[in-house]
C-alpha cells in the first residue's frame, strides 16, 4: 500500500507526533552540518517531465534524516519535504504545528509567507481525504485561510499568490543550473532545492485559481467607483476611488495622479485604512487643451483634491503620494497647496527643468521617446516605444549624422513639437519655475513631505532639489529624506539585494513602501514615526550595514576632506592628493568633438567592475587608505582650467579601488553638468575661451560608504559627448542648433593642480 493509499492519521496524532519530534530532536547532539553529502543529479530544466519524480526521490531520502536545531526552521522545512514527498497529510500536520508555535512568538507581527505553505498543504491535504478536486479544496483552503486576515494582511498575501510563475521557474532552473556539475550536494542544497521547487509546482498548481477567488475575496472588502470629475471649462478628468468596507463612514484619502496605464496603487491604499485614489493626466495629442505634459497637471491635481473633499466618505483630509511622474504632480499640487493637502510622500521625482528632460543642463534622447509616445492620443501611436534596439539605432543615426539636436524628431520621421518647446526654455527660466515651488514658495509648504531616493536613481537630482530648496527657504520644513542603495524602482520593485552586480547591505533590505503608509499613518492617525525614520535625513551607509541619522545633508560628517588633481602621472593615471603640488602644473586633455568611432558606446551597466571605461576622461587616483573611510554626503569641487571653447559638458563619476583592484561606483549615473549652468542653472555664463578660469561646483549625487582599508578613491573628469544626449560643440550658442561643423575645432583643456574636490568624510585617511 502506498502513502497515498493509506488512512490518513488525525490531525491531533499527527500534531502530537509532530511535537514529540521536535522535542526529541533538540536533543540530538549531531551537527547538521556533519551529516553526509547526497547524491544528486539535478533535471535539464525545471519543466522537465522527470523533475517531479526526481524531487519527490531526494526529498523522500531526506525526510527520514533531516536535522535542524531551530525547531521552526525545522517544522518549517519539513513541511516542504514532506509537501516534495507528496505526503500532504503530513505536511499539513507539520504547518499546524508551526502556526501554534508562532501564534505565541509572534503574535502581532504581520503575516508571513509561509500562509501560502498552509494554504496549499490544507489544499492537498483535504484531497487526499475527501478525494475531492483540488479546485474545490484549494477555494476552500483559501477562504479559510484568507478571509480570517484583516485587509492590510490579506492584500500582502494575495500579493504574494498572485506572483508571476515565471519568476519561480526562473528561480528554479537558476537552482538547478547552479548545481549542475555536482555530483553530491550536502543536504542545505538540497533543501534550498526542494523548497524552489515545491513553491514553482504549488504554483503552477493554484494559479489559475488565483484570480476568480482574489476577485471574490476583494469585493468582500472594497468598494470601487470608476467616476469623472469636472473642470471648470468642462474638462474631464477620470479617476478610480477604493474605499474599504466596514470601515467609519469617512476616512483620510490617500491620492495619486499619474499616467494612465501606471501601476495603480488604490487598493493598496484601501487595505491600509484609507481611501485610495487615483487619477490620471488628462493631456494627449488628440485635444489642443491637453496636449502638453506637465502644463495643466498641478490645476487639476487641486481640483481632484477639492472634489476628495467634499465627498461623504472622505473626511476632508488628503495625502499625495507617487514615483517618477506622479511625484511631479504631488509637487505641482503643492505649489499653491489646498488646504485639504496635509501630506506628500514621492520617490525618483521627475522634476522638469531639473532632472527631465535635460539634467545638469543637458538634454537627454529618451526625452524625445517619452514625449513622443507617453503624451501619444492613441495606443496605436504607442507602438515601438518598448522596442529599444529602435531607439539605439536612431541614437546612432544621428550621432553619425552630425545634425543638429533639433532634428531629433525629423530623423525619426516624427517631429514633435512638446520636444521642440522643451529645447526652446535650456535655461531654468519662467517655464520651469510654474510648474513646481519656486523659490519663497517652499517657504509657504508647512505640511509633512517624505522623500525616498537612491544613490542608483536616475531621478536623485530631482529629488535631493526639492528637498534641499525645502530646507534652505524654510529651516523647520517637517521634510524627511531617505537615501540608500537603491535605484528609480524603489517603490515598485522594492529593494533589491544584487543591484547590477553590487551586493547591498542587509539593513538597507527594508520595504520601504510599507514604511511609506507606517509615515502617512504618523500624520493621519497619530502613530509612532517609522523605527527607520530617526532625524531628518536618513542614510544607509554602503558597507558598513547601517543606518545613520542627521538633520540635514551637511551635518551628515564632519570637515570635508579637499584632494588636489595633481599632474604628475604614472601611465595616464594622475594623483589625486591632500597636498597641493607648489609647482604649477597642468594636465592636457584633447577631445575631438567629430569622431564618431565610438558610436554604440554606452556606459557599462554593473556598478562593480574589474576595469574603468572613461572615454574622453582624465583619471586621479588617490593613495591606499590606511584605515576606513566614511565617505557621506555631496561632494563639491573648484576646477581651474583653460579652455578654447565658450562652453562644454562634463561628466564626473568617483569610484572605490578596493584592494582586490574592483572599481565600485560610488553613485551612478554619473554626476553631469553643463559648464555655463554650473553657477546658475536660471542664467547662463559662458566660459572665457583661452583664459584661465576657475569653475566651482556642488555635485548633485549623494552617496554614503565606509570605504575600507587599502582602498583608493578614483576621481573621473571627461567631457560628456554620447550619442544618447545633447552634444555641446562649444561654440557658446544655443546648444540645440549647433551641428558638428561647430566642432571642427577640438576641444583643449588644462586641468591645472590648483583644482581640488572636497569629499565629505568621517575618519581620515592617515588616521
């Protein structure tokens, strides 16, 4: 008779068994690791027919000599054996047993993933006795188990179920592939394995169960109106409210206005006690009142907050919330905040002027993508914008073209006039300062404002402007920084442990957007500031696995640490130094502003690496550090120069050397600046060609690691000509008319010692 076969034993046996296990096994003296390896030969792909059959094999070898010290990891990874060995019945005794555990130590945390684990093993389990489809037990598991859960739970649960199953088979095949010249593997492996695999084929098992039971479960608990609100002039505007059931009749309102077809995050917010609101920009092509991005969107976020409101189940407060373009409008809103408005909370804030569509002064290609498709009337017109080897290849076109930047569009076939105005206000001039506060109009924003950003973002210019234009026109803004290992999809995607190759810090691992409504909650409800939340600027420091606190970027260390660009060079490596050089010196940089040999180049992707690309760059490299290093905060730096043109853009990018000779980005993108903006982004000041002059300037990319010992810093300076942006020719006219005959002259620098950066550090060097 096989297990299946046999009369399944109660589940109060089996509980007693289970505890007597565990017992019993906290006594064993034997080491896990101790134990033999097992012979394994892992299946060609996860899909395969046979991995079933292979799986049940090693896990039905490892059930009867498994050993863990820790009694729930242990009851933990049992149920998964027992689950690979197909004997359900046990596994389900197994998760009872560890849910009574954990009902003691950790009653009052929010519900793990190991939900799923009971969920399935019930699901299995009662088919095994009732001999019923796995459909009609696997509803019932999910019912049971899902509608006991409040909605904060119950969101984050069906969030997890509804998991793409590509990403486990993924998963699983990448645990197959890494032991795929492995004879034996030790039973940690083999565990790990197991586990990969029993959670792709539960999966693959209930997954098309997931949406009709997730659709049943959630109108149980939401409301959702699909409702158009009224401009005055009759513009419409369409939004989607969430509201919870069961709830007080009028609750605090947290809103979103975006793109349409942007991630929509109303329910989250319903789940979390409020009402959740989203609503979407109203401009496209197909009317000529709408027809701008960015124009209309602050008039019309404030009209959606009014309308809020007034509404019977708001009760007249109302948060914004949102990433990329959705933190631009919380912004825009804010300019001329209602007093309804008690909060905004943004990440990767798109800021136009500042970080899109030009950065430091630059503008960038994907500028005239997002233009001409995201503010496209139809989907039709949409067509080709994921399609980036199409993109690349009209970058290459017009590098090698030489065109002017203007006839962007006119190579494309699609000359769009939102592109064209853009490039017609290079300046942060009037056009950019009514879309977001201004100047004295950060003064006036007295309601709560958190910011989340990364040292990896695109975006953390614009993020770190509005924070510090906050602070510098109002001292006591209640504004709050956050600032880690992360890039733009922060809140998206959550925190990511391998970003591009670097392995970030397990403090940094915080769900962030959870601590985003633990914030708002703060300001609604009167609770606790989030544990993460300590002072006004909070910072992970890379390396060193911690948080640190401040109340404001300059306070983040102590004295900066000034390093000279010293000319003296060892294999067109220069030095960086503490001491300034007392013989005048200089370092000669030529760049040719015609060729285009490297077309198709583009920056490399990891943020670790074993070798530095630098194209059209001068590299300083500093002395071994003889003891750690924190490196926190923005770096500054004065350039004294000579140069034969009125203008050029720069890219500067400071890199860790560490001993083992790996290069680690210390930010990333580079920090980039246009020369004659870097005084005065609102006014242009060219360059005095063939004097010498000096060039201050504060980077707009914040960093925080604990260098190690032996490390060198690496400071690039090159001049920023790429076929994904504006190409300066330095002729000192609008940059966006000038065309390579402007360039027929190649652009000479010196860089002279006198030029220095000062890094903020804690520790130096020599101590």
């Amino acid at each position: 008779m096989n297990a299946r076969s046999k009369p399944a034993p109660s589940i109060g046996v089996m509980r007693a068994v289970n505890s007597l296990i565990v017992l019993l096994f906290m006594m064993i003296s034997q080491a896990w690791a101790d134990a033999p390896d097992i012979e394994f030969r892992p299946p060609s792909t996860a899909d395969d027919p046979e991995t079933a059959m292979i799986m049940r094999d090693l896990a039905a070898r490892l059930v009867p000599v498994y050993e863990e010290p820790d009694a729930d990891r242990y009851l933990a990874n049992l149920s998964v054996l027992q689950m690979a060995a197909l004997d359900y019945t046990s596994a389900d005794a197994s998760r009872i047993s560890l849910r009574e555990r954990r009902r003691i130590t950790e009653s009052g945390l929010p519900v793990g993933r190991g939900i799923i684990y009971d969920i399935y093993a019930r699901a299995r389990a009662s088919e095994a006795e009732n001999r019923a489809p796995f459909a009609d037990n696997f509803a019932t598991s999910f019912r049971e188990g899902v509608s006991a859960l409040d909605d904060q739970d119950a969101y984050t649960v069906i969030r997890w179920l509804e998991t793409p199953l590509s990403d486990l088979r993924n998963a699983l095949q990448a645990a197959l592939d890494g032991l795929r010249n492995k004879d034996r593997i030790d039973q940690a492996e083999a565990v790990e394995l197991i586990r990969s695999y029993v959670s792709f084929d539960a999966y693959r098992a209930f997954n098309p169960l997931i949406a009709a039971l997730v659709a049943e479960d959630e109108n149980r608990r939401y409301a959702v109106d699909d409702v158009t609100i009224k401009r005055a002039g009759g513009a419409a505007i369409s939004a989607t409210v969430i509201r919870p059931k069961g709830r007080p009749a009028a609750l605090p309102a947290l809103f979103e206005f975006t793109q349409a077809g942007s991630r929509n995050y109303a329910k989250e917010c319903a789940a979390h006690g409020y009402v959740g609101v989203v609503a979407y920009a109203r401009w496209n092509r197909s009317t000529p009142e709408g027809s701008f991005p960015f124009e209309h969107d602050g008039d019309d976020a404030r009209t959606v907050i009014a309308w809020i409101a007034l509404q019977p189940w708001s009760d007249g407060r109302v948060g914004m919330y949102g990433e990329g373009y959705s933190a631009f409008t919380s912004w825009a809103a804010a300019k001329r905040p209602s007093p309804a408005l008690k909060a905004i909370a943004t990440s990767a804030s798109t800021v136009p002027g500042i970080s899109f569509p030009m950065e430091g002064g630059i503008f960038r290609n994907s500028a005239y993508r997002w233009s001409l498709h995201e503010a496209a009337a139809a989907p039709a017109d949409r067509n080709g914008d994921d399609n980036d080897a199409q993109w690349s290849a009209l970058d290459q076109t017009w590098y090698r073209s030489g065109r002017r930047y203007r006839d962007l569009g006119r190579l494309f076939g699609k000359p769009n006039p939102i592109f064209i105005r853009w490039l017609n206000h290079p300046s942060y001039d009037r056009y950019w300062q009514k879309l977001v506060p201004y100047r004295e109009q950060f003064a006036k924003l007295n309601i709560p404002v958190l910011t989340t950003t990364g040292y990896y973002a695109d975006s953390q210019s614009g993020d770190l402007y509005l924070f510090s234009q906050h602070l510098r026109y109002d001292p006591h803004a209640d504004h709050t920084l956050i600032i880690g290992p992360y890039d733009e999809s922060l809140m998206e995607q959550g925190p990511s442990a391998t970003l591009r190759g670097y392995q970030v810090d397990s403090a940094a691992l915080a769900d962030i957007r959870a601590l985003r409504y633990a914030w708002f909650d703060r300001v609604f409800k009167g609770t606790a500031a989030p544990s993460l939340v300590k002072d006004r600027v909070n910072y992970e420091v890379m390396g060193a696995n911690e948080w640190r606190h401040a109340p404001s970027l300059d306070a983040m260390v102590g004295q900066p640490l000034r390093l000279y660009l010293d000319a003296k060079a060892s294999e067109d490596i220069h030095l960086l130094t503490p001491q300034r050089n007392a013989k005048s010196a200089f370092v000669q940089q030529t760049v040719s502003l015609v060729d285009r040999t490297d077309a198709g180049r583009l920056p490399p992707g990891e943020l670790v690496s074993k070798n530095l690309e630098t194209p059209n760059a001068v590299v300083f490299l500093g002395e071994p550090l003889s003891g750690e290093t924190e490196f926190s905060g923005l770096f500054s730096g004065r350039l004294d120069l000579k140069v034969n043109k009125m203008d050029m853009d720069l890219w500067i990018m400071l890199y860790e050397q560490r001993a083992d000779g790996e290069y680690v980005h210390l930010f990333d993108p580079a920090y980039e600046i246009r020369a004659s903006y870097a005084r005065d982004r609102v006014h242009r000041h060219l360059l005095k060609a063939g004097e010498r002059q000096e060039l201050t300037f504060r980077s707009e990319r914040l960093t925080s690691r604990l260098l190690q010992k032996g490390s060198r810093l690496v400071f690039v300076i090159g001049i920023n000509k790429r076929q994904d942006r504006e190409i300066n020719y330095g002729s000192g006219n609008d940059v966006s008319e000038e065309a390579i005959a402007d360039g027929r002259i190649p652009l000479k620098i010196r860089w002279y010692n006198d030029s220095y950066i000062e890094i903020p550090v804690r520790g130096r060097p020599g101590d």
